[in-house]
C-alpha cells in the first residue's frame, strides 16, 4: 500500500508529491533550505538541531555486504579448495582443514558510509547443504583496520551455526558466525576476511555460493572526506 505525500516548507516552497510505501524506513528529504524526516512512516518533522540525535539513532534497518564465490581470491595449493563452473561456486572437499596458509578462499571488504560506526557485524555464508552432518564446517580469520591504521594480527572465528534444519537434496543453507565488534572502527575501514572448511565435519564436498557481511544501517551519507 502507498501513500502520497507533499511537504510545504514555512516559505510556502512546495516539494513534489510523491508515493512511498506505508512500510517504509525513515527518510530524509529536503524542501528549499530545510530537511524533514518521516519516521517510519508517520508524519514528516522538520530536522532540527534538537531533534538530529533523535533521527540518526533510529534504526534504518540491515544490510548485506556480499562477495559472490566467483568474485573470491583464492589460495589452494593442495587442491582442496577449487572453482566449480557447472554450478557457479567453489567446491570444499572433505580434505580441508584450517590452516591459514592455505585452503581458504579471501576477500576484502570496506565498511561502507552507511554503516552505523561501532556497531557489530555478522558474518555468514551461504552454501549448498547436502547432507545432515554439514554443520559446524566454516570457519574464518580476519582482520579490521581503519583509515591510517596498520595491520593487525589475524582472528579466528568459528564455527558458523546453521540457520536452517536440512531437509533433503540439494539445499540453500545459510551458517551464521558469531557477530564481530566494530568498537573503534570507522566507515571506509577495511576488514580482510579468509575463509575455510574444516573436513572433519561433515560427509562429502561442500559448495559456497557467497560470503556475506550483515551490517547495521543507520544514516544515509557518510563524513566529507571519507571514501
């Protein structure tokens, strides 16, 4: 269901009407010198200096930030860990194991300007399911600096938890890691992230589809100067 909405400001400036949906998250719009927020669509308020922190903490919602398979770095000199064209993915054979040297696929992620700053993020990623026991596999190190910020030791996180119960046949599953503090990170800083199986657990050769970081959206620019 939609709703038209018009602005007026105090200036008697019109802001053109236009359809939003009655569900919709908070929105900033401008009208002549002055902006107006709707939170969650009720009535629109002039943004004032009083009222900003009121705007900026409310929750826009969640993000993904995604890394298809088909995108990822990969280091696999044992072959354990290798492209799979036929079903757009990376196969994991049950000989991995984890070790940061190898047998891992990498990405690298910049936090972007909407990201609420110091909020956790949650990793997780999505593969293809094909037996019970495929649970408690993924695992993954990282690091996170920001801007000006030099390299940091690698962290080992893990397991990722199955979201779903499987089923049967070939299924779309998604594993959940434990969420990752960002206390003192800033938007634009970077997290590099490798991620591997470990063949212990687990019958057969898994498939990953994409790797996915889950992050809190709060505004909808970033500081001036921050790429």
């Amino acid at each position: 269901m939609k709703k038209l909405i018009t602005i007026i400001t105090c200036s008697l400036v019109s802001i053109a009407t236009y359809s939003q949906d009655t569900n919709d998250r908070p929105v900033l719009v401008r009208g002549g010198n002055d902006y107006y927020y709707n939170p969650f669509g009720g009535s629109y308020t002039l943004l004032t200096n009083a009222n900003l922190s009121i705007f900026i903490t409310n929750n826009f919602g969640w993000e993904d930030l995604r890394f298809p398979a088909s995108s990822a770095g990969k280091l696999n000199p044992s072959a354990d860990v290798v492209d799979n064209s036929t079903d757009n993915g990376i196969d994991y054979k049950t000989s991995c194991d984890t070790n940061i040297t190898d047998e891992h696929v990498y990405f690298i992620a910049q936090l972007p300007h909407a990201w609420r700053i110091g909020a956790a993020v949650h990793p997780h990623v999505h593969y293809r399911q094909t037996n019970a026991d495929q649970t408690n596999m993924w695992y993954m190190y990282h690091r996170w600096k920001n801007i000006g910020g030099t390299n940091t030791s690698w962290t080992f996180t893990g397991p990722a938890v199955n979201k779903s119960s499987y089923t049967t046949g070939s299924m779309h599953q998604i594993a959940d890691f434990p969420g990752i503090s960002g206390a003192g990170k800033t938007e634009s800083s970077i997290m590099d992230v490798k991620l591997m199986r470990d063949g212990n657990f687990g019958t057969g050769t898994v498939l990953l589809k994409e790797f996915d970081i889950h992050y809190e959206v709060q505004k909808p620019t970033g500081q001036l100067g921050v790429h």
